[in-house]
C-alpha cells in the first residue's frame, strides 16, 4: 500500500506506527489527528450578496463559503426565531421545513462553539449546524450565530441562483 502517490510501498507499516506514536503521545512522523489542528475557521473576506433582491453581507472562508449570521438570514425571510441560551439553539417558527441529513454537516473540528437551529417544537430534529463566532465589532464574550448561506437556503426552500449567488423566495413559504 502506498501512502503517497510513487511513495513507498510499505504504508501499511508506516500507518501502524504512526498509529503506535499517536497512542503513545509521540510525534507521527507526519501524521496530525483533529487535536493537532486546532486552528478555528478563518473567514478570509466579505462581501455582499443580493438576497430577496435587497444586499445582504456575507463572510466568505478559506475553501469559498459564503457565511451569514443565521439572525439575518431569518429576518430576511420573515422567520420568528427564539434564543435558547442554555441549548444553544435557535428555535425557529417555520412549520413548512423538514430537516435533511447532510453528509457534510458542520464538526467541532472548525475551532468555534457550535449552535444548533431546530423548530420551536419538543425534541424537534435540528435543521442546521452553524458556528458562534465573535464579529469585528464585538467581542469575543458576544459571538454570534453564523451559518452557511447555501444550507440556510437549502434547509428553508429558498431558490437559489449561481454565479453570481443570489438568493431569491422561498418556495412553498
């Protein structure tokens, strides 16, 4: 097995002893595991985006996703929402969306707290993972909710045009 492409064919052997530093609390010879790569999600610029035909501001992170705080998302949208600080989740009023499972659901691993949006229902399944990050303008004991714009517009049936991104209404809403 190689490792690398044209690398060594012994990479099964240099996986187990990767492995066996790990465990021992050595460095892997190369190897990194989730611990090692602590850095949190950086947004690397902003801009805007056109959303219900009126401009909304937008982060845009190192692997070009465009980012929102899920408030604004929601007000634009006209979608009553409810803090619960203790869960932190956004409770929102939408009875029109059924939550999808997403194969690239936001992890720990970005580095920020993570939020949760769920309906305003008991034990309602969670529509959506975003992060809780501090803005420019605020500190970091008032981070935000901010999610990504493409899965709000996905989970809450807003169509969506590309190139440039415009979100547009909300189907069925």
């Amino acid at each position: 097995m190689q490792l690398k492409r044209n690398g060594a064919t012994d990479g099964g052997e240099q996986l187990r002893a990767g492995i066996q530093a790990l465990m021992r609390g050595e460095p892997s010879a190369g190897f990194t595991t989730r611990a090692d790569k602590l850095e949190p999600l950086l947004f690397r610029g902003q801009t805007t985006i056109k959303a219900r035909g009126d401009d909304l501001p937008v982060q845009i992170d190192a692997n070009g996703t465009s980012w929102a705080l899920a408030a604004d998302l929601l007000a634009r949208y006209d979608i009553p929402y409810v803090w619960d600080t203790s869960l932190q989740r956004l409770l929102v009023g939408a009875l029109d969306v059924a939550p999808t499972y997403r194969a690239d659901a936001i992890q720990a691993d970005v580095g920020w707290a993570l939020f949760e949006m769920s309906l305003q229902t008991g034990n309602a399944p969670v529509i959506l993972t975003g992060i809780m990050r501090p803005t420019i303008d605020r500190p970091v004991q008032t981070a935000r909710a901010w999610c990504r714009v493409v899965e709000f517009a996905e989970e809450f049936g807003v169509s969506i045009a590309y190139n440039p991104l415009v979100l547009g209404e909300r189907r069925g809403g």
